[in-house]
C-alpha cells in the first residue's frame, strides 16, 4: 500500500486495518452515550504503544494541515481528547519540525495543586484551535465543549477532528467534522474484507440514516 510518509493512515482501508489490529474496533451489543444500540465500538484507549500513538498522530497532523492549515493549538477534551491531542502534537513537532501547542481540560475542577478546569496552554479568544477526540456521534458533547470555550475564553475553534465520525449525517454540528474514517467507508470496507461482522454494521449504518 502507498503511504505518504508524513501520514501512514492515508487510506480508509489502511486506517479500518490499524484499527482491527489494535482491538480498537469492538464487535458485540453496545449502548452509546446517546442511548442507542450499536453492534460495534470504537475504544480508542485501547492503543497504547509509542509506535501506534505516533501513526495516529501522523495521521491527524495531515488530516490538520489540510482541512485547518493555520492551526496553532490542539484542544484536547477529557479523557481521551488528552492522550491523542499529545500524540498529535509531538508527532507533529517530529515530522514538521513545527510546534502546536495543546490545552486540556478535567470533568471535575481540581481543587488543590494547581487548581483548576483547564491545563496546558493558557487558551485566548485569537487562538487558531481544534477539537482532537476519539469518536462524534450526535455531536452533542461536541457543541457543549464548543460552547463553553467561547464562553470561558472568547475562543470559537476552528472545527472538530476525530479518528471516525459516526453520526451518519445527523450530528447538531455547525461546523467542520473532520475525520480519519466516517461510518459509511467502515460498513464498505468491512464487507470488501468479508468481515463476519459487515452485515450488522451495515444494518446500524442504514436504520440510522
């Protein structure tokens, strides 16, 4: 497979392939946030090697520099937000040779120490930041993250990037998604593998479109 050297995900394909050999992608009965069912799940804390946490990070930095090129921060949401907006930054900082700053906030405020919501790079209204997480559904904990930046620090991010997008067209976002893999691409490319699978992903896929 053709890889461009600074993005080794440059396919769906490739990038259902990572996911199927770091157990990422989970098959069975599955209640999401929203309340639906889902017959599959994505667990992205399941990566957890230097090597896996670098491609991915590979991979959003190109995803980044085209859809967002003037982007100097990476908003990182709590829990896994945190892990891959680090991921992405020092992958970028080694390919690119060019620095993004990253901020992250906690569920619960910190009372002690250095108390607070927010750590990392102090955020400011005139900030070019992204939103790096895991999955978008609905999009609601989306808008939520969006909406208490801008009222916190006058800050409206640049758009969202998450490594799949799985709102099948019905997400409350006004504003870009970006994504490594949509849940249409994941539905056909399990078929194409004759995954055991394939036909319940397509089924999840259709009756929610």
């Amino acid at each position: 497979m053709t890889q461009h050297p600074f993005n080794p995900l440059n396919t769906p394909r490739v990038v259902v392939e990572f996911l199927l050999e770091n157990n990422v992608l989970q098959f069975g009965d599955f209640t999401l946030k929203s309340g639906k069912k889902s017959p599959f799940f994505l667990d992205i804390g399941r990566i957890s090697s230097g090597e896996a946490l670098h491609t991915l990070g590979l991979a959003f930095s190109q995803k980044i520099e085209t859809a967002f090129p003037n982007t100097d921060t990476l908003i990182g949401p709590a829990y896994k937000g945190i892990a891959l907006a680090t991921a992405v930054a020092v992958a970028r900082t080694s390919s690119q040779k060019s620095n993004w700053r990253v901020a992250f906030n906690r569920k619960e405020v910190k009372t002690h120490g250095e108390a607070g919501e927010w750590f990392g790079s102090p955020l400011k209204a005139n900030d070019c930041a992204v939103v790096i997480d895991d999955v978008v559904s609905d999009g609601g904990t989306k808008v939520e993250m969006f909406a208490h930046v801008q009222q916190k620090f006058g800050l409206k991010p640049l758009g969202v990037v998450v490594v799949v997008d799985r709102s099948v067209g019905n997400s409350a976002f006004d504003f870009p998604i970006v994504s490594l893999l949509k849940i249409s691409e994941l539905a056909n490319i399990l078929q194409e593998m004759d995954h055991p699978q394939a036909n319940a992903v397509h089924s999840f896929l259709n009756s929610n479109t």
